[in-house]
C-alpha cells in the first residue's frame, strides 16, 4: 500500500467515524426535542437551561462530529499530492 493510498483509506474512516458521531447526536437531538414536545407544560424548563444546554450540544457537534470530517478532508487532500 503506498503513502497515497494509506491517506485515502485514513480520510474515508475519518468520514465514516465523523458522520457516526455526527449522527448520533443528531438522533439524540431529535429524541430530545420529541420528547419535550410530548411532556407537558408542567414540567417546563428554564430558558437559562435550554441555553446551556444548546451551548454544551452545539460545541459536542464541532468537535466530535465536524473535527473528524475536517480531519478526513486534510488526509483527502494530503492524498492528491
């Protein structure tokens, strides 16, 4: 296997890991989102909360879910020279 070929074969996993975790937190964000629709009103939450926890989701999904996909793009990229 040459160094080419090794990078190529590094970016597509990156890829493949990165859009598992990406997923993931999608599904999990839709799980959330469902289930704060279905319960009711009494057991609102505070502004402050959905605030800090759309802060802690939002840098979740940069680092586990786009730095792979930059990373797989580097390796991408990396491969063509």
């Amino acid at each position: 296997m040459t160094a080419e070929e090794h990078n190529k074969t590094l970016a597509t996993l990156w890829f493949i890991y990165g859009a598992m975790h990406g997923l993931t937190l999608l599904g999990l964000l839709l799980l959330i989102l469902i289930v704060k629709l279905s319960v009711s009103d009494a057991l609102s939450v505070s502004g402050f909360w959905i605030a800090i926890s759309t802060i802690i989701f939002v840098v979740l999904m940069m680092i586990v879910g786009l730095l792979p996909l930059v990373i797989g793009v580097g390796f991408r990229k990396r491969a063509r020279c």
